[in-house]
C-alpha cells in the first residue's frame, strides 16, 4: 500500500502531534502496519458514516485517529489527524 499526506494531515499533523515524540513513534508503528495491511486487527479500520462517508479511519490509540481514503487498492491518502473529536 502505498500512501500519500493531504495538506491539511501535515497541518494537522504539526499542531497537534510535532512536539508529542511518543505519540509519533505509535504513529509511525500504526503506518507501517497500515502500509502491510491496512486491516490489520490492531488498527481497528472502519467506514465512517453520515457527512464522512467517503472516508475512512483507523486508530493509532484510544483517542488518537487517522481519517484518510482510498484512490484504489494500492493507494490511500491520509486526510486527518486528531482524537475523535478534533477529527470527526
């Protein structure tokens, strides 16, 4: 799987997790196992529902997220980062 960062994930991604090292350090853990399979059980990969349905999530932890969708089977692009509420 290959993947792609929208703007607004890098925007997001500086003001909510720069300076956070042990939340990177999950996050780059949960991409890989994104980029090896993007079900894996631990990421808990869902549809999302109502004005997101186009999107996708999985988790990084409790209450840290990634919204993205996908071009095609290979392909994704991270649109989102945040807890549920920043995100949803």
């Amino acid at each position: 799987m290959k993947v792609a960062f929208s703007s607004n994930f890098k925007k997001a991604y500086k003001k909510r997790i720069r300076f956070d090292a042990e939340k990177q350090i999950k996050i780059l853990e949960c991409i890989t196992l994104f980029i090896n399979d993007p079900y894996h059980p631990k990421l808990k990969t869902h549809k999302l529902t109502g004005q997101l349905r186009d999107l996708w999530s999985f988790s990084i932890e409790y209450d840290l997220r990634i919204i993205f969708y996908f071009l095609n089977d290979e392909e994704a692009v991270f649109e989102d980062i945040g807890t549920h509420d920043e995100v949803y």
